[in-house]
C-alpha cells in the first residue's frame, strides 16, 4: 500500500527527455470517486524565484508511467506550466460528512 505522504517525497523525472521536474507540491484528490486525479508541481519559474507568478504544473493520473521506491515517471510531451487558481477550495463539515456517508454506504 501507498501513501500520500510517500508520494510527497518522490522525485519526478520525465521519461521522454529525462529532465527530473522536482518533488510534489500538491496532490488534486477527487473525493466524490476517492482518487487521485493529478500531482501538482511548482514550475520551474516558481522555484528559482520567490516573487514569480504562482504557475504549478499539473501531472494528470494517467501520464504516470511507474511509481518506484525513489522516483516517480512520468511521460509528458509538452510541459505547459497553469495559473494556479489562487482561491483555495473550501469545504464545509457537512459536506465531507455527506461524503463519508456515500462512501460507507458503498462499502
């Protein structure tokens, strides 16, 4: 088994040129279906300086190629940093009770 927290400390490496893209910066959870939908990375601009624009890079599901002890691999044609939306989401209590009744009725 897998954690989340395990996945924070995996470098990422593109395997098309090779590059290491650096570590997870955030995980984008889809809680309705309880999966992972993409790993976020900060962009290159977002780690040589401080006071660039909040650009991530967003790892899709499917374009992991094989988690390892150290790394993760993934294959990207195109590296193309997003805007990072800046207002963070925000759930109430009810509806993460909501949730965890769905899912306990599932299983």
């Amino acid at each position: 088994m897998l954690r989340i927290s395990d996945l924070r400390h995996k470098d990422i490496i593109n395997n098309i040129d090779g590059k290491r893209l650096g570590l997870i910066r955030d995980i984008e959870l889809n809680l309705r279906e309880g999966r992972i939908d993409a790993l976020i990375l900060p962009s290159e601009n977002r780690i040589i300086g401080l006071l660039s624009r909040a650009e991530d890079i967003n790892v899709m599901w499917p374009q992991i190629q094989k988690i390892g002890v150290d790394v993760i691999l993934i294959e990207m044609e195109k590296i193309t940093p997003v805007q990072r939306d800046t207002e963070k989401r925000r759930y109430r209590e009810e509806d993460y009770d909501a949730l965890l009744s769905e899912w306990e009725d599932d299983y």
